[in-house]
C-alpha cells in the first residue's frame, strides 16, 4: 500500500497492486494501480501547472488529467516548463 499524504487525511493510493511505466524513455517500477495522469504527476511530484503529457504517442488534454488511467507498459513524455529570464 502507498501511504502519501494529499492536503487531507487520507492516502493518496491505497492498492496493493502495481505496474511499471516507460516515463520519459525510463522504466519506473511498482507505481501504484489504478493510477490517473493527475495522480502521476503528485506521486512523482511535478507542478501540476505548465505541464504537457504525451501517452503513448497522443497528447493528453489536461482537462482529462484526473480521468485517463494508466495502464501497466504505458510509454508517457513529460515535459514541464520553467519560467525565468
């Protein structure tokens, strides 16, 4: 079970099952599952603004981030961008 925290009391994820990614050309091992875009990028914790995520060679929306569900073998590019000048 994976017991990070969000803003409130309860668990981010609470499985006992897992799968592997392909993020950015590298594998990551045992993330929880079921497992949202949105809930990527908080496990991995990545601004969730001025972001883009590209799944299995389609960009996803990033009005369906907390619908579209990973599945175990997804290939995903992420890039978040950096303000500065």
């Amino acid at each position: 079970m994976v017991t990070g925290q969000d803003s409130g009391d309860k668990p981010l994820f609470d499985t006992e099952f897992f799968m592997n990614l392909f993020i950015n050309g590298e594998e990551h091992h045992e993330l929880p599952e079921p497992l949202t875009v949105h809930g990527l990028i908080l496990h991995l914790g990545l601004p969730e603004k001025k972001i883009a995520i590209e799944r299995n060679r389609e960009i996803v929306s990033k009005s369906t981030f907390e619908t579209t569900e990973l599945s175990d073998g997804d290939r995903l590019e992420i890039i978040h961008f950096i303000g500065g000048g």
